[in-house]
C-alpha cells in the first residue's frame, strides 16, 4: 500500500525564531503592521509504501525524529493519509 505523509517541522515555542523575526519585522516595515509573531518552518511531503497504515506512522515518526527535525530546537506534526 501506498501513503502520502504531509509533515510540517516549526521552532519550539519556547526558543528565538530568528527567520521569522526577520520577516516579521519587513512585514511590519512595509505595511503590514497587523501580523505579528510570525515563526518560519519547514513543510516536507513523502511517499511511503508500507503493509498498513500503522506501520507508514511508524515509519513517518521514526524519520521525524531522527532525520528531518532537531528535536533540541523543533517540534513536528504530521498526517499519513492512504493513496
């Protein structure tokens, strides 16, 4: 079976998001002086075959937290959905 997981990895809330400041800031500078606390993260797509639904999860967790997320400065959150 064949699943699309849609994850997305953003700053722990309780650290500096240097990038989103950054562009919080131009925001605020051009206009835009309604947005506020803008935090910039990643969002990452994957294909994954698998036997169930239980095991692309698994599957999907383990590479978030070895591969694609610091798990000192970010979080992540993910949804696996079957194709």
């Amino acid at each position: 079976m064949k699943f699309i997981a849609e994850i997305n990895v953003m700053p722990l809330k309780a650290l500096l998001d240097p990038q989103g400041k950054a562009v919080g800031m131009t925001m605020h500078n051009t206009g835009y002086t309604e947005v506020s606390n803008v935090r910039i993260g990643k969002h990452i797509t994957l294909e994954i075959e698998a036997a169930s639904k239980d095991i692309a999860i698994e599957k999907v967790n383990d590479a978030c937290a070895k591969i694609l997320s610091n798990q000192v400065m970010e979080g992540f959150e993910y949804t696996v959905k079957e194709v």
